[in-house]
C-alpha cells in the first residue's frame, strides 16, 4: 500500500549541522545555574530508525555542554532535531512511524512500513495524543522548540526550576 519511506544519511547530516548550531548557541550563553563556560561533553546513544532511518544508525554522539565552573559542573543538554527527548528511536523515525500508523490506521500496518514494533508506534500515538497535546503543556509551550521562535542574536537558556536561586 505504501511505497518504503527512508531517510538516507545527507537528510541526518543537515539535521547533525542544526543541532551543532543549537549547541554553539547554548555554549555562548553559558551556565544556567551559575553562569559559568559550557564545554562540550558529548555522550554516545545507540539510536534507531528501523526501516524508515537505517542511515540514522551512525549517529552514535548527543550533542552536550558541561558547566566548566569547579562546584557546579551542571550538564545542560540542548534541544536536538535528530533525537526526540530520551526517545531510543531517532525524532524522523517517531514522527515517520506516527503518521504512517494514522494514514494506514493500525500499528501492525506501520510496523510492516517501517520496521518498527507496533507496540512502540501504539506507545507513540497514545504519546501524541495525551501528553503531547495536553492544555497544560500547551500553555507553557514545548521547551525543546523555544528556540525556533527566538532570533539567532538571543542566547538558549537551559529553562529550569530554581535558576533564580543561582546568580
């Protein structure tokens, strides 16, 4: 029914020099507990993509920062486009998986598209359909896409409880 979607390795390398401009932001606005230099302190992750992003598999390092101040050493993770949260799957993945699921309307269906489990697409939709689009959450907005509103001459601040407390 559906042609073989797959996303091929230019497609992750665009994404890959996105989320390294989103870390140069971070690391220029320094700490958001103390003020202090970010370093990079990458950290690997074993991704997948299934059948829809096998090329997305070679992303092995999240891009991070680490506070280089002695005493506070906070690690302050920036927004990413290829990974979505603590998702194992890559974000082109969910969201492929996802949509594949409601135009073929079953999981089982995506599962034979994509090579993903359809337990893991039910999980997925349930996701878009509570949390995602919660009022709540729709009223503070998703954290993780401030920084597409924000002009490029603006630092990302790591929002966080408690950042007052810290001058």
């Amino acid at each position: 029914m559906f042609d073989q979607i797959e996303l091929g390795i230019e497609f992750f390398e665009g994404l890959s020099a996105i989320d390294l401009a989103i870390v140069a932001r971070a690391a220029e606005a320094g700490c958001g507990f103390c003020g202090g230099p970010l370093h990079r302190g990458d950290y690997p992750r074993k991704p997948r993509g299934g059948l829809v992003a096998p090329a997305s598999e070679g992303l092995v390092r999240r891009f991070s920062l680490c506070c280089g101040r002695e005493g506070c050493r906070k690690r302050a993770t920036p927004p990413s486009m290829r990974f979505l949260g603590r998702r194992v799957y890559v974000g082109a993945a969910v969201i492929a998986a996802s949509v594949l699921a409601l135009a073929i309307a079953t999981a089982s269906g995506a599962r034979r598209a994509t090579g993903i489990p359809a337990r893991t697409v039910r999980r997925w939709l349930r996701w878009w359909r509570g949390p995602f689009t919660s009022p709540a959450r729709a009223l503070r907005g998703p954290r993780h896409l401030l920084w597409l509103t924000t002009p490029l001459s603006a630092p990302y601040k790591r929002a966080s409880k408690g950042n007052e407390r810290h001058p």
